[in-house]
C-alpha cells in the first residue's frame, strides 16, 4: 500500500446507453435498454433513466419491458463501443504505461508509475482533467475514483457515479469500508456473500471481527486469507499492464490448402509447441485448450477442452489439441489452422469476474453479429437492426427505430443535431442504405484544444463540488486506519 491516492480507476456511466444517448439526440434525457431483444434476450445496461424503473444489467429484456415499456430498446453495436473505448484508453495511456483494462469502459491506471501524480493534490488533478478529456474526445462521461490500493480505487469510482470523482484520502480507508456491506469486497460474490450471512457477518467490519482463522475455517485457505486482507483494506495488487491478454495463441494460414490428414496433425503439433513457448515466455499457465480450424470453404470452427488444472506443459497441450483434431472433419482441406491456451491462471479473484463479464460480453456478441457478415445479399426486412444507423439518400443520415409488416421506421438525426423526425419506407426501399455510425464529437485539430480546455475547465468546478476527501475522520482514529502494507 502506498501513502498517496495515485491508483486511479475510471469506468464509464451506463456506458453502452449513453453512447447511444449520444449517437441519437431524441434519446438524451430518456430511458434507453441496450442488450439481446431476441425472446430470450437479456440486458446488456440501461441507461440511468431507465434504472429509476427498476430495469439493470443481466435482467430478462421481457421483464425490463414490462417496467419500463416506453423506454427505447435497442440492440447493442460492439464496433462502435470499441471505437471509443479504444479513445478512452489512449487518454489513459497518456497518464501512465501501467493501464490495466479490465473490461471495454473499465481500468486502472498508476498514476505515481506513469510520474502523473505523486500525492493527493496531484492525484486529484489528473482525475479532473481525464474527466474532462474524455468528455472533450469522446462525448461521454465516465466517473473517477482515486485511493492509495486498487479496491478503493474501484470502491470510489462507483461512490462517484453517475458523471462525478471520488479521492479517499490514505488513512480513511477502514473507516470507510467497515460499515460497507461484505459483497463490496473483490472476491466476494453471491455464493460467498450467502455463506458469510449464514455466520451473521454482514458487513467488512464483520469479516475483520471475525479474524483470520475463523475466515479460514468458513471459505478455505487462499480465499480466507485474501478476504481478511482486505477487509482490513490491506491490497497491494499492482497495476498490471497488457493484461487483456487472457489468452495465448498462434496461427497460421497455408498458401495452399492441407488435405493430408497426417500433415494437419502434424501442423498443430507444431502450433501446440510453438504455443506453449509464448505461454512460458509470458511466465503464463492456462487451463482451456483451443483448436481453430478454417476449412477448404472459409467455414471457422473452435473446439475447446478444459483441463482440471492449469497447465504450460507442452506434452499435454499436443496431446489435448490432437484430441479436439480428432473431432474435426478436414478432408475438403484445411487453410489456416490455430492453438490457444486461455484461462490464463496469474489473475486475481477480482480479474476472474472481469473475465467472466468479457466472456459474457462475447457470448451476447456471437449472438447478435455486429456487422453484416460478408458480401452476402441479406433480406431486406434482415437488414433494418434497431438503433444501427441508415443513410437515406435525400433525407440524410438517421438510424432505425423499428421494422415490421414490410416497413421500416427511420428516425432522421445525427449526434450534433437536434432531435429529429421519424420517416417510414418500405423495407425495400432502393434510396436507403445501411450506414456507418458518426463521430460523437466532430473536431478540426485547433477547435480540439480549446474544447477540450473549455470542458476541462467546467469539470474542475463541478468535479470540486463532489470531491469527498475524508471528509469528518476523526483523528483518534488516525492510527488504526493508517494500514501499513501485507
Ligand atoms: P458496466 O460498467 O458494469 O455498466 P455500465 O457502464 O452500463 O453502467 P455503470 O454506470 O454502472 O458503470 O458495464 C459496461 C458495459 O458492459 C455496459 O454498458 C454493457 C456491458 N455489460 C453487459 O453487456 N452485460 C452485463 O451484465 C454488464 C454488467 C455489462
Ligand atoms: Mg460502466
Ligand atoms: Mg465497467
């Protein structure tokens, strides 16, 4: 633990809502549900409108309709929300080499590392003005939290949404994490969560009271000792750079396409080998094996296998992809072939649960294609997704509002104009396009600057406003909550 708030952790407001928020003037101000809105679609997030229904994250889309039936209900676009996280991480990267993603609208940042900060003051002031550049190149908000440990960091940031900056002064920790409840705490989910409650250990003061070996005792060994810790707001995980990568692999695509079956083994020997060598090179260990085999037609298929424990050993990652070979048809040929290893096993509890949202996050993206795929002529009725964006040849650009019964609606408007008015086509309508998403945030290199000082500027003074900084710790206390590192 160090003495000084310079672990920064920044996450996105309602992050995919409010991009579209900002993509479509009519919607700004307004309930707004993005996610799956198949019949077995789930929510993706909504924006904070929404919210005040009672409509979240991972809730069923029927139920979030029936809460919240005149919100606008949209399908996700991963390819644009990537383009800004991609924006937002660049602005990260300028603080600090060490940015440790952990999800698209999601990371730490060290601060001291990067020479950004060094102490409170400093700390604070490369929150606001990250505030404000995110806002001036993206468009959008994101909240700040800023503490001496990666767990607080996290703790402030969520104290700060929507749109704001919370610092926890080193020394305030305990005293601020002791009333919180035991699921606040990385590491603690439902199932650990319910278990502490069967013990009557409700809060972080509880888990602390308990002591150690009673934890130890109740949940086991590692995960015992790290809830201990950091009920005592003891952290020292470091900020790890390039730690998207959760997995290891390597490919290669053949000029020409491999028919003989003992070739293609052979080749994904060497894949394994070659695989297993980056993994080492990483000081890495994982515990899901992948094949990837593209076929003779352009068809992609992944086989997967999940060995009880991690593994870097050469031997038995050959042996698991030639088991998942056996179970792939190759005789048209095969053109690129693949070996990964994911599961990678150096992460954190709290780096599992980021995973387990990525993964989330990718399943709900196979499901819903981003793009169309290909060339392939798609049904007109197909082409027209809610919320994606549209291209009329006369009335300009605008986004679909919904289709149905040959028809489609368009609503006309872009980020910078005002809300727009809805159109209806027919599905096949020769003079509408499907279209790329617009820039957010529309800038000449000079006009960049000066807005994004402008916004800087108006930030700090809102930013100042909320700034909690331990406020009203009592100095008898000092002493106890001052937590030297494990
Ligand atoms: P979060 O940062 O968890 O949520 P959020 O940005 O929507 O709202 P908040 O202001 O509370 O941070 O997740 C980021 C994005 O990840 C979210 O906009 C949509 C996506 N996501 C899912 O697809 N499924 C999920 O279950 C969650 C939690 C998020
Ligand atoms: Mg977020
Ligand atoms: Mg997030």
């Amino acid at each position: 633990m160090r003495n000084a708030p310079t672990i920064l952790h920044l996450d996105m407001d309602a992050f995919y809502a409010q991009a579209e928020q900002a993509s479509k003037p009519s919607l700004r101000g307004k309930a707004v549900v993005v996610g799956g809105l198949g019949p077995r679609g789930v929510v993706a997030t909504a924006s904070y409108e929404a919210r005040t229904f009672g409509v979240h994250s991972a809730m069923p889309m029927a139920q979030a309709r029936r809460l919240a039936p005149n919100a606008a209900y949209l399908v996700p676009r991963f390819g644009f929300y990537r383009s800004i996280s991609d924006q937002v991480m660049a602005l990260l990267r300028a603080l600090s080499p060490l940015v440790e993603p952990l999800s698209l609208d999601e990371a730490f940042v060290d601060l001291e590392a990067g020479g950004t900060a060094w102490d409170g003051e400093s700390a604070l002031l490369a929150g606001i003005r990250l505030r404000a550049d995110i806002r001036a190149v993206t468009g959008l908000t994101g909240s700040v939290g800023l503490a001496s440990c990666k767990m607080l960091a996290k703790i402030a940031s969520e104290q700060a949404k929507p749109d704001g900056l919370v610092l926890i002064e080193p020394g305030t920790e305990r005293a601020l994490l002791g009333p919180m409840p035991v699921r606040t705490l990385p590491g603690v989910g439902p199932a650990t969560g319910d278990h502490l409650r069967r013990a009557g250990i409700t809060t972080v003061d509880e888990i602390a009271e308990a002591g150690e070996d009673e934890l130890v005792r109740m949940v086991g060994k590692a995960h015992g000792h790290a809830l201990y810790a950091m009920a005592l707001a003891r952290d020292d995980r470091p900020v790890v750079a390039e730690r998207e990568t959760k997995s290891v692999s390597v490919e290669d695509t053949y000029d020409l396409d491999i028919h003989d079956r003992v070739r293609v083994g052979l080749e994904v020997r060497r894949l394994a080998d070659r695989c297993v060598r980056r993994l080492r090179e990483s000081g890495l260990s994982g515990r899901t094996i992948v094949l990837k085999v593209r076929r003779y037609d352009f068809s992609t298929l992944t086989r997967s296998e999940t060995l009880r424990g991690p593994t870097d050993d050469p031997g038995v990652v050959r042996e698991a992809a030639a088991r998942l070979l056996d179970s792939v048809d190759t005789t048209g040929g095969v053109r690129l072939l693949g070996v990964g290893v994911s599961g990678l096993a150096d992460f954190t509890q709290e780096d599992l649960f980021a995973q387990a949202a990525e993964e989330r996050a990718d399943l709900s993206e196979e499901e819903v294609p981003d793009e169309p795929v290909g060339e392939e002529p798609v049904p007109a009725e197909h082409r027209w997704r809610p919320g994606h964006d549209v291209r009329h040849a006369e009335l300009g650009h605008g986004w679909v509002q919904g289709s149905g019964l040959g028809r489609v609606t368009v609503r006309f408007e872009t980020p910078e104009s005002e809300p727009g008015r809805v159109r209806t086509f027919r599905v096949d309508d020769p003079e509408l396009a499907v279209a790329e998403p617009l820039p957010l945030v529309r800038r000449t290199p000079e006009e960049g600057d000066s807005a994004a000082e402008e916004a800087a500027e108006k930030a700090a003074g809102k930013a100042a406003e909320r700034f909690v900084a331990g406020e009203g710790t009592p100095d008898q206390t000092e002493s106890l909550q001052r937590v030297k590192g494990v």
